[in-house]
C-alpha cells in the first residue's frame, strides 16, 4: 500500500514539474512574467501541498525558485562586500548552496495549502540603476490582503529576484542584520551552523 503511495506521488510530483517546466520555458523579458509565473507555481504548491507533502513541495519548487531568485546576488547583499571579500571559494559556494536550500525550504513551509487565495499583479515601475519594482498582493480567502514588492534586476539569463518586501518590509534588510551580526560575533561556520538549522525548523513545520 505504502509503495502505491509513493508512486502516485511521483507522477503527481512528474506532473505539476513538467507543467511548470514548459511554463517557465516561456517566460519573455517581462519581470512582471518572472513573478507571475512563480506567484502560479507557490498556489499550484498549495493546491497540491497536502499530497506533495514537504519533500515533495521542495523539489517542485526548487526549480521555480532558481529560475525566479539570483540567490548568489542576494547573499552576497546580505553579507556585504567586506565579508564576502573575506571567504576563499569554497567558503563562498558553501553559503551560497546553504542559503539557497533555506530560502527552498522556506517557500516549501509557508505555502502548503489552498484555502481559495489569488495573488494579484498591481504595477510594474522603473527603479535606479536598472532594476524593476512588480507590486503584487496575496488576496486571502477572508478578504485580507499581503503586499508583497519584489525589486528584479536584469541577468544573462533573464530578470531575476534579488529583494522582495512584506508589507513594506525588506527581507533583505531584516538578513542583512541578523547574518552579518552573526559572522561579526561568532565567525562564518557559526552561520552556516544558523542557516541549517532554519532549514531543519522549516521542514519540521
């Protein structure tokens, strides 16, 4: 019965990867796609998150999240150039797939069910050197609304993510204090020790 399972799992899971797949692969230059198409693919996790289950939800979301977030950018933000000049390459890799497997796992966490919610593109305006602002809300099924601001900049490989806000509130801000703050006291290894265990908090949720 156990194996039955699984295995309906797997072609469900083959099924919503393969959609998002074509999905992705039609992304035009328009940061405003970037974040619809993920905005689709994080309610396309809700619907199927029960089945999915947490594992399930990760790897569906791994490929959405990489094709939709420069997390090498992003990290390297959070630190700072003074600390990130500090890390050999190896060091630099290890933080880079740390962070990138906490912020999968994070996505994997919150959204793990469907209660009728929509997200809603508002506008997409110019910011400085280069970059765009996509506004967009999560409507709730009560009625109540979460404004999510994502800034994208412009890659070889398309617009990509590089901070996204809550309500006003910058992610990349609320990291940049606490990740710095631990590197400054306890050194690097005690972050990536910090980042796992965030990790581990997430998939226990």
């Amino acid at each position: 019965m156990k194996l039955i399972i699984k295995f309906k799992l797997a072609v469900l899971l083959l099924l919503v990867s393969i959609t998002v797949i074509a999905d992705n692969n039609s992304l035009n230059e328009n940061p405003e796609q970037v974040i619809v198409q993920m905005q689709s693919s994080l309610i396309e996790a809700m619907k199927n998150g029960e089945k999915l289950g947490y594992e399930g939800r990760f790897k569906f979301l791994e490929p959405v999240i990489d094709q939709s977030h420069d997390i090498e950018l992003i990290i390297k933000t959070i630190l700072g150039s003074t600390y990130w000049a500090q890390l050999d390459n190896e060091q630099k890799q290890l933080i880079i797939k740390t962070f990138r497997e906490l912020s999968i796992a994070t996505y994997a966490s919150r959204f793990t069910q469907y209660e009728g919610e929509q997200f809603e593109v508002i506008e997409q305006r110019d910011l400085p050197h280069e970059q765009k602002l996509v506004r967009s809300q999560l409507i709730k099924s009560d009625g109540g609304t979460v404004n999510f601001d994502y800034v994208l900049h412009k890659t070889e490989q398309g617009w990509r993510i590089v901070n996204i806000l809550f309500d006003g509130v910058s992610d990349l801000a609320i990291k940049r204090g606490e990740y710095r703050a631990v590197m400054q006291r306890d050194g690097f290894q005690a972050l990536i020790e910090s980042l796992k265990e965030k990790t581990a908090l997430a998939q226990q949720s």
